[in-house]
C-alpha cells in the first residue's frame, strides 16, 4: 500500500484567525519584536495551543497553553503562526 503522507501539508494560518474551540500547534512568530514575551508566557514552537473565548470586539483572546489560560491581545495573536490540529 503506497502512502502519501509527504503531500500532506499542514495547513498554518495566524492565531488571531482561529475560532473558539480550535485547536492548533505553534509554528513560529512573524516577528521578533515579540519572540521572547510570548515564550517567557509558554507560547513555545511546537507547543498545542486552543482558542477558549474571545471578546466580543475580539480583543483579548483567550487561550490555553502549557496548562494554563492565557489572555492575548489580539495584535500579539496576529504575530502567530500556528498549524492546525485536525
């Protein structure tokens, strides 16, 4: 049986576009300038992360990470890259 697992590409889209409940891993930041506040808050490469609520005018974003809730502002969010955990 022949697999074709090496075309399957994840698909990575920003944080900020997932919805409640969504569920995703980190891929990288888009910046620098936010690198190491994020990963002093446990958003780590590799590390899953899911969408718990977000504000009615979508600011802040609260999220579960490294076993705790965090709240994002929605423009760190935006700074996010992450793949997403079908």
């Amino acid at each position: 049986m022949l697999s074709f697992a090496f075309m399957e590409k994840k698909q990575e889209m920003l944080l900020s576009e997932l919805l409640p409940g969504q569920k995703a891993t980190i891929v990288r930041f888009t910046t620098e300038d936010i690198f190491l506040k994020l990963m002093e808050m446990g958003c780590l490469p590799g590390e899953d992360i899911e969408i718990v609520k977000i504000a009615p005018l979508k600011d802040p974003v609260s999220v579960s990470v490294a076993g705790y809730v965090l709240s994002l502002r929605l423009d760190e969010a935006k700074h996010i890259v992450v793949s997403i955990n079908h």
